[in-house]
C-alpha cells in the first residue's frame, strides 16, 4: 500500500505541474472526466452497490444510506456539474487588483492555486467528482480520504478520474486517494504538513471537531447545519408552508436542511396545523414547545438538545416565539451559522433578519435547501465553511485559491 509520505510527494510533484496548465488544458481534461462518468455509469453504479448493500447490513439509517446512494440521474448530474466547472473563469492568474506606490513600482495581487488540498469527508459519493474537479481546475493537487461506507464508490471514481487525466497526459496523481480508511491513518493524514497546505473536513460534527482538534495542518473549517426557519406574522402561510416542507423534506440528511421552524405566534393558530398536514406523508415527528402543542395534534416536548440538535432525519422542532426579535435571539442561541430563512412580506422585519442573523447564508422567502454550490452556480462545492476566515459559504474556485504579489519594477532602490 502507497504510504502517506508517497502521497504527499506525488501530490506536491503534480501541484507544481498544474500551476503550468493552461486554462485550455484543465478544461479538456475536466470534459473527458465527465464523458467517462457518462460512459462507465453501470461500473459506478455496481459499485456503489456494494456499499448500499454492506451499509443495510450494518445497519446504518435510511437516512445515512440515502446520503451514500448514486442513481443514474445523479451520476448525470455529476457529470453535468463537471461541465458547469469548465465554463466557468478560471481564476488563476488573474489579477484582483493593481496599482503603482509613490516608488513608481507597479503592483499586482495575482491569484495562484492552494497547492495540495486534503479532504476527508463522509458517505456522499458525489463530494468524490465535485471536490476533485474545483480542486482541479483552481489548479490543486487533492488528496482524498473518504468514508469506509463508501470505499468501493469512491476507489472507482478516483480510478476513472485518473484513467482520463492520464489519456490527457496530466499526472494522474494530480487526484488521489486514500485507500486506508482506518481512524489511525486518518490521524496521520491530518499532520500530513510537509505535504498538504489546507485540509477541509465535510462529514458530521464528531469528524470536524476531530479534524479541528487533531490537524497541524491548516483547516478551513466546514460546519453542521441546525438551520432554522423563521415563520413571521406577515407570512403568506401557504409559502410558509412548502419551504419549510421542502427544507425539511427534500432530503433531510443533508446539512442545509431545515432542523427548526420558528413561529410567530400570531400566525400559530392558521400555521401549524396546516404544517402537520403538509408534514404528514413524510412521517415527520414534531418537537415541539408548550405552546405550539397546542395548535398540534401530534407532537412530544421539545428539550434544549432538542433545538441543538442537527437530525439529519424526519424530525422537526418547533419554537413560538412573539417577535422577530426573540426569533432572532432564539437562532443566536442554537445555530450552527449555516443557514437561517425568514418569510415574511414585511420588508423592514426581513431587513431585521438579514442584518442581525450571523450566518453563511440568511434567505429570505426561500428555502435552506438551496445553499449548495451547484445551487449557487458554482458546479458544485468542496464544502460549506461556516468559518469567517479566508472562505465563507459555499466554496468554489476562487475559495480554493491564494495570492502573490507580482511587483514590476525599473531598478528601484528603497532609501
């Protein structure tokens, strides 16, 4: 088996040679990439197989496999995010900003790649394609690691990654992964510092505060989604209704779906049950406060762990509260600052929101659902950071890039 150090240096070896590609070449190669997903769907697919059938074996939730599984449509659609990539600005090289001193020297902040990114992440399959090719086009080398749950999916993706690279005379190790998926050789990977120059974490709390707490090597921190949406008195209870239904039922076993709906409890008595209604061919439990028990007829008390609680599942927690303000209040206690939503007609009370609510992403009228990088048109994302420094939200290219200064001078002394 490579070693963690053969990695490393093969990644780095390659790094340095996609900082010389062209623009031209990433993309020739990111379209064969694509129309190999296309052609070798059912080598995936039966090998996403093996692991749908190991994790019903062992037991992991509907939830859990939901979040592993591929289908033809969503292998179509990786392929089609791919090709979103490729139209897309390729950031490096380009310029942010040039100016000249009182020096008379010409100034530049230019963008260049990361270098070598680690990623270690959980179930989804698609992270495999999305991460690889943003990290590919922004000029980076990537070093994965993923989930056992989906070894045999991911130990294909790479292989068929890497057969197109190759076609294309790319280093193939310009894409690789981690074979070992044991807790100890993760550990290893995320001191990995000779060799990786940011590691980012995508998975559940326990992995990013594992990676957080262990790595020496710069993390650029994606965070659990406890998102909230806020039913306010000036609601259409109808729009209300289908965003709340879609963010908590669209697919509840992602880290944009919606956790807590907060209501006003001038719109309560209209609102929930109407909600319950909507929610019943869902099977979602509700946990809810004393007051909106009331309005319920199906609901157990919700506890504090209950508000902090990210479920990933068929479950919701309800809050009443008597203004935007304890709404707010409500959503400082328990966020995760991913993504918070008001709906409202009320302008003023949405400016309310938007300017206080400290999160990724704060909707208005919309869906949490919708804070993904494809959504946003970014043809896809390495990860949402909920973190304030050097990236926020979804990350696309220009998150996975740096800057030089680029100074052009005509003999200059400084005095």
């Amino acid at each position: 088996m490579t070693s963690l150090n053969q990695l490393g240096s093969r990644a780095k070896t390659a790094a340095r040679f996609l900082a010389t590609c062209s623009t031209k070449e990433k993309n020739s190669a990111l379209q064969h990439i694509a129309d190999t997903l296309r052609t070798e769907t059912d080598i995936i697919l039966a090998a996403n197989q093996k692991d749908i059938n190991s994790a019903t074996k062992n037991g992991l939730t509907d939830a859990m496999i939901d979040r592993l599984r591929l289908t033809f449509k969503s292998i179509q659609v990786m392929a089609h995010d791919i090709e979103t990539i490729i139209s897309l600005p390729d950031p490096i090289g380009t310029m942010d900003h040039v100016w000249k001193n009182e020096d008379d020297l010409t100034i530049g902040k230019q963008r260049v790649p990361l270098g070598v990114i680690g990623i270690i992440y959980e179930s989804r399959p698609n992270v495999t394609t999305d991460a690889s090719s943003l990290c590919f086009k922004a000029g980076n080398a990537i070093i994965l690691r993923g989930g056992k749950e989906a070894f045999h999916s991911n130990q294909v993706l790479v292989k068929l990654m890497q057969q197109a690279l190759s076609q294309c005379h790319i280093p193939q190790e310009a894409i690789q992964l981690l074979q070992d998926t044991s807790r100890e050789t993760a550990r290893e990977f995320m001191q990995l510092s000779d060799y990786l120059d940011v590691l980012i974490p995508r998975g559940g709390s326990n992995l990013i505060k594992t990676v957080v707490n262990t790595a020496t090597v710069p993390v650029i921190e994606t965070g659990t989604g406890n998102c909230h949406v806020y039913v306010d008195q000036d609601a259409q209870i109808d729009m209300a209704v289908s965003i709340v239904v879609n963010g908590k039922c669209q697919r509840p076993s992602v880290c944009n779906a919606t956790e807590t709906v907060i209501v006003h409890e001038a719109i309560a008595t209209t609102f929930l049950p109407k909600l319950e209604a909507a929610l019943a061919p869902f099977n979602v439990e509700l946990r809810s406060d004393s007051q909106g028990m009331s309005w319920l007829t199906d609901s157990i008390l919700a506890t504090d762990d209950d508000y902090a609680t990210e479920f990933l599942d068929y479950i919701l927690a309800v809050k009443i509260v008597s203004s935007v303000d304890e709404a707010i209040e409500h959503i400082h206690t328990y966020s995760t600052q991913h993504s918070e939503v008001i709906v409202t007609d009320n302008y003023f009370t949405s400016q309310i929101f938007t300017q206080q609510v400290d999160a990724a992403a704060v909707y208005v009228n919309a869906s949490s659902r919708f804070t993904d990088g494809s959504a946003f048109g970014f043809g896809g994302e390495i990860g949402i950071s909920t973190q304030k420094l050097h990236a926020r939200g979804p990350m696309g290219l220009n998150e996975l890039t740096s800057s030089k200064y680029i100074i052009l001078g005509s003999g200059q002394i400084r005095q």
